[in-house]
C-alpha cells in the first residue's frame, strides 16, 4: 500500500500561529528562556533593592509602605495570568492547539502563587495599618475568590486523566470562571464598602503614587512579568516534554 | 421535553431518587447552627438570612451529583446524547427537574426554618421570593459543575470546589435580599440582580453545560 503524495503542499503556517507547532515552540523557548531568565532577576534585584534601601520611608506609613513592591506587582499578575489562561484557552477552543492548552496549564500554579503572595503581603502590610490581618474588604474577598477560581481549575486540570478531555473541561471551565469572577467582583463591591485604597497605577489617572516610589515600583513590575513570562515558558517546554515522554512510553507497551 | 422532564421526577420521586434528603439536610444544618453558636435569640435573628440562604445552597449543592451520575452509569446520557433533542434543552430539562425535586422544596421549607431561626416578621416574605428567584440559578450553575464531572469517579468534593466559586454571585444577592427585607431596609436592587443573574444564567449556561457533557460523552 503506498500513501499517495498530495500534489501541492498544505500551506504551512507563518508567523505567530507556527509555533503552535511543539518543535518550532521548544526551539523559540530554549533559544530566548536565558535572556528572559537573566532580564527577570536582574530588573527584580534591581526595583527591590532600589525600592527597599534607597527610597525614603512614607511620612505616615513609616518602611511598612514598601511592601507595595512585592504588593501590587504581584497582585497584577494575578489578575493577567488568569486572563492569559482565558486567551489560551480560547485558542485551544477555537484552533486546537496543544501548546496553547498546555501553556494555560502551566500558567495555573504561577497564578496562584501570586494570588497568594499578594494576599499573604497585603495581610502583613495590612496588620500595622488596618490594625488586622485580615478584612472583608472588596478587593481582598474579590481575590480570595480569585483564589478559589485557581484552585478549582488546578483541581480539574489534576482529576481528569485522558489530556485531551481534560484540557476541553478546563477551558470550558476557564470561560465560564472568567464571566463568574467578573460577576463576583461587582457583586462583592456591591456588598460591602472598602477600606483597599485605590488603584495605586493607571494610565488615566493624574495623580499616581509618588514618582519616588513610582519608578523602582515600574521596575519590579516589569520584573513580575518577566518571571511570569519565564516561568510559564519553561513549564510549558516541561509540559510538551512530559507528554512526549509518555506518547514514547504508551508506544514501547504497545511494542 | 415533556416525557423527559416526568421521568425525571418519577425517579427522582419514587423510592432511592433522593427525594427529601435535601430538605433533611436543610432542616438538619438549621438545627446545628443554634448548637453551635449560642442559642440567643437576638443573634439567631441577625443572622438567620444568611444563614437559611447558606443551608439551601448546601443542600442543593449535595443533591447535584444525582443530577448526571445516575443518567451517566446507565447509559440514559448516551441516549440523549444522540436523541434529535439538542443537548442543550436536555440539560435545560434536567436541571428544571432538579429545581422542582430540591430547590421549590427548600422554598416551601425555609419559612419553617425560619421560625427556628427566630426570623424577623417582614423577613419571611423577602426570604421566600429570594429563594424562589435564586433557586434556579443554582440548579442551572449546578448542571454545569455536574457536567464538568460527570467523568469523574467520587467526583464530590472536586464539584464542591468547581461550584461553589460560581455560587458567590447568586449567594451575595440573594442572601442580601433577604438580609434587607428582614431589617426592613428596600430590597429593589439586590432583587434586579438576583433577577439578572438567574435569568442570564438561564439562558447561556445550558450552552456551556452541553459543551463540558460533550466532551465527557466524547
């Protein structure tokens, strides 16, 4: 039996959607994970120790005001990186890309433990300035929801066993996470008044943070996100990995 | 739609169907509340809507996994899967059926409760409209939670930790309107989002709900 040879070529994707091919993703990653590595750390090194040791203590919040650097940054990540699973997960919906499905999985753990970072500083910073670890405050119980969202999806991801299903399941949930934590966020505004001031960056807004503190916190932020950005590629090469690995070893079984 | 929907509640009324174990979970949760926090009236008073709103939830939430499982061991899903009827208004039927077995029963019950719980006078009506609004929601959220792990074996707990998340909405607006309505505070605008919410839900999640099944019966 041979396999008839098409006449003409399947036109090859270009572009962004080529590296929906594993392969061509795994060469991109490896060839620019150092860079992202080394970027990372040192804009990291450099806004924390900047905004630790060589800006001046707030008149009314003394050094506790520092925290804001690990704070905010990592309460941005938290919110994108579930956006960043919503988007891949629409791709994996739309296109069936696998990379795409697995980076979504990857993205999940260094989400939460964002989430978690910006609820455990909050709480520190909170409790010699609120006089409490812990209030029902809108944006803290939006994030404690955000929290559970991620949970929940973790969970799934890690109970269902065929990969396929399991990443249809997920982006499914993704979706209708994504629609629920919005209508949870304005619910919760709803429900109770806030003591969380403001958000402390945007672009339409005048008045932002001091510029002291301002830029050192620009630098860990673009830190944050170059770390996310590492970290989901790294554990997406190990999630493609994990996968070829055992393709390789169902195929040996059945030898 | 309609042979559906009786055989639905045939099931779930006759013998085994789990009929009322909901409402004893309800009744049974009412119960422990006073043990646990201190019989005082006043208090009992302050958090009594919250509280039966937070009891229904329970109950609705432990009643889900009959939603699907069953149906899902004995093939009935497959069935349906391939029936001219689309998906969609299967589990639209499905969850119905689910909210006549456990959430109007939890409705009739929670003024009973009510009493137990010593609830303000002008909160019994607010109480009750409240539920009777949030309800659906819950078993239609539900039949989402239920499709997604339909799959899954002992998938319980892991459908707790999906559903209650997409529960915080409907809960914050329905127990808010019951929380006003007993204080004597108005109630319109919870009341439009609780609307809101169960009538969108309505309407888009069967869409969702039949994905995840799809998948699952894949």
């Amino acid at each position: 039996m041979s396999v008839t040879e098409p006449k003409t070529q399947p036109k090859r994707p270009s572009g962004f959607w080529s590296y929906a091919n594993p392969v061509k993703f795994l060469a991109l990653s490896e060839r620019i994970l150092p860079t992202l590595w080394w970027l990372s750390v040192i804009c990291l090194a450099v806004g924390l120790i900047w905004g630790f040791f060589f800006t001046p203590d707030d008149f009314r919040q003394g050094s506790t005001v520092k925290i804001i650097y690990l704070h905010v940054p990592s309460a941005l990540m938290a919110i994108n990186a579930w956006f960043m699973m919503l988007v891949a997960s629409l791709i994996w919906i739309v296109r069936r890309h696998h990379v795409s499905a697995l980076a979504a999985k990857a993205a999940a753990p260094v989400g939460v433990v964002m989430t978690l970072i910006a609820l455990v500083t909050g709480a520190i910073w909170g409790q010699p300035m609120w006089g409490t670890w812990w209030a029902w405050d809108p944006r803290l119980t939006s994030f404690l929801i955000l929290f559970l969202f991620y949970l929940g999806y973790i969970a799934l991801w890690e109970a269902i066993e065929d990969p396929d299903t399991a990443a249809d399941l997920t982006s499914v949930l993704c979706l209708v996470g994504s629609v629920f934590a919005v209508l949870s966020r304005y619910a919760v505004n709803f429900w109770n008044q806030g003591l969380h001031q403001g958000a402390s960056l945007s672009l339409d807004k005048e008045e932002n943070v001091a510029d002291v503190f301002y830029f050192p916190l620009l630098v860990a932020i673009a830190g944050f996100v170059l770390l996310f950005l590492a970290l989901v590629l790294y554990r997406t090469g190990t999630e493609i990995r994990l996968r070829r690995t055992r393709a390789l070893l169902a195929r040996e079984a059945r030898l | 739609m309609k042979a559906l929907l009786a055989r639905d509640l045939a099931l779930a009324l006759r013998a085994g169907g789990g009929f009322g174990l909901g409402l004893a979970f309800f009744l049974i949760v009412t119960v422990l509340v006073p043990l646990s926090v201190g019989p005082q009236s006043e208090l009992l008073a302050r958090i009594a809507p919250g509280l039966l709103w937070l009891g229904a939830l329970l109950a609705c939430l432990l009643s889900l996994d009959r939603l699907l499982a069953l149906d899902w061991e004995d093939g009935t899903l497959d069935l349906l899967a391939t029936s001219p009827l689309p998906l969609e208004a299967a589990l639209s039927v499905k969850a119905l059926a689910h909210w006549i077995t456990t959430g109007l029963p939890l409705v009739l019950a929670a003024p009973v409760l009510g009493v137990l719980l010593n609830l303000p006078a002008p909160g019994f009506f607010w109480l009750v409209i409240s539920l009777l609004l949030g309800t659906p929601a819950l078993s239609v959220i539900g039949s989402f939670g239920a499709a997604l792990t339909v799959g899954v074996k002992r998938g319980g707990l892991l459908m707790s930790l999906l559903v209650l998340p997409l529960y915080v909405p409907t809960l914050i607006f329905g127990a808010e309107v019951a929380r006003r309505g007993a204080v004597g505070m108005e109630t319109q605008t919870p009341l439009l989002m609780l609307a809101g919410i169960t009538l969108g839900v309505i309407a888009i999640m069967p869409f969702a709900s039949a994905a995840a099944l799809r998948v699952n019966l894949r």
